[in-house]
C-alpha cells in the first residue's frame, strides 16, 4: 500500500524528537513472544483468539495499553501533536480524512505496539549480520526465523527496552521479582512519533523506545472475616431478593 510518512524531529538539535509521557498500566501482550504462537503451543493468557498470529509476519506485535478512563492527558498530548502536523504546508496534501482509530473520541484506554520482527534491509543489517537485539528473542520467534527458507524477517533490533526504577538506579524489569508490568503500575515511558498518509486515511505511528515501571501496583487488599463473629441476622429482617419492592424514600 503506497504511503508517506512524516517523522517529527527536535529543530534544535536536528535529531529525531524523543517524547516521553507516564500513565496507569492497564495491560501488555507477552513482551517477548507478542501475539505469536506457533500451531500447537498454548497462547499466553489474556491474549485474545482474534489477535493471535500462527505465522510470522509483520503482525506479530506486543500490545501495552495504558488506563486513560481518569487521566486522558496522553490523548491530550496527541491532540496537540496532531493539530501541529496537520498545520504544516505539506502534510496530507490529498486531504484524507483521519483513522477513526484512537482519535480520542472513546478514552478509556491508550494502547501501542512495537513489532516483533522486521523485515530483513540495509538499515537494520551490517554485512549482511541482522543487528543485535536488546533481549534474547523468544525461542518461538527465533524458530520461526531460523525456518524461513529465505531471510525475509529479523528479529527487531529497536524492541524497546523494559526497565524498573530502583532508588537512583534503572534494573533491567527480568531481573526483578516482579518481571512483568502489572494493571496499575505506574509507567514512564518513551517513544519516536511520526505521521502516515495512505490511500484511505492517516494517523500518528508510535514507536517505543524505553518502559520504566517507576512505581509498582499495591496488592489489592485481601479479607479474610470471621463470619462467627458476627452476629446472625434477625429472623424478622426482610431479606432483599428480586421481586422485592423498592420505593424510593423522598427527600426532604
């Protein structure tokens, strides 16, 4: 599918812009493995029948999803971002409408994703060599790679990075004694952005750099009530089950 893409750079330095926001975790697909499971191995739990891919493809992807029902700053930050691409002279000069995906219109959750996979070029190669990852790549995807007849797809040399804060000093997150991020942690969490126009639409493309859980979800309350120490409800309390009639008491 013919595109253009549009990449946002710092002006100052005349690098590539580094954003960087923070949120409520809310869920994250397998951050080794994604939503690729090979005919025959069980699917990580939470991951949906629908988003699952038995091949590899440049569909295998891992999901983050940040909470957004209470703090809606991040589609805040992206309303700004995109209200400053659309601004520019050149952008979108075939006037497409936006993807309706994500456009802030339901802001219950924020979600991302980051390619397991890429497939093979100049860019992400040296002599020929695939550049190395930040992690060792599950055995599933390094399988699938090592199957191709021919090396179409490598494993992604820019996976982001995971990470925990612990006082001054950055862990690497599978190396704490909770490896993975949970709902309600506290995330910070970095990313390059750019802006695609194809046929049909356009919409901002986000590609994470860094997660860093700087501060971790309390453990629900758990109670465990000694029901022998209560007393037992009257016999003459009228107990409420359906049917019961339920009249609103008028205020004074």
């Amino acid at each position: 599918m013919l595109s253009s893409r549009n990449q946002m750079f710092d002006t100052r330095s005349d690098k590539v812009a580094i954003l960087a926001h923070a949120g409520l975790w809310s869920w994250n697909s397998d951050l080794r493995s994604g939503n690729f499971v090979p005919p025959g191995k069980k699917a990580p739990e939470g991951l949906p029948d629908s988003r699952m891919q038995t091949e590899l493809s440049y569909k295998c992807e891992v999901t983050y999803t940040i909470e957004t029902s209470v703090d809606e700053s991040i589609y805040v930050l992206f309303k700004a971002l995109e209200s400053h691409v659309c601004s520019r002279q050149n952008f979108n000069r075939s006037k497409r409408e936006r993807r309706k995906w994500q456009d802030g219109t339901e802001r219950q959750r924020f979600a991302m994703s980051s390619k397991i996979v890429v497939k093979k070029s100049p860019f992400n190669t040296t002599q020929g060599t695939p550049l190395s990852t930040p992690y060792e790549t599950h055995p599933w995807v390094l399988d699938a790679l090592n199957d191709q007849a021919e090396q179409v797809y490598i494993a992604n040399p820019e996976s982001p990075r995971y990470l925990e804060r612990q006082g001054e000093v950055l862990v690497d997150l599978f190396d704490t004694e909770d490896s993975n991020f949970r709902r309600g942690d506290i995330i910070w969490f970095s990313f390059k952005l750019g802006f695609y126009v194809n046929r049909d639409h356009w919409a901002p493309e986000i590609i994470p750099i860094a997660f860093i859980r700087v501060a971790v979800s309390p453990d629900p309350p758990v109670s465990n009530p000694d029901y022998s120490s209560y007393t037992t409800t009257e016999d003459d309390y009228d107990e409420l089950k359906a049917g019961t009639i339920a009249i609103p008491i008028p205020s004074a």
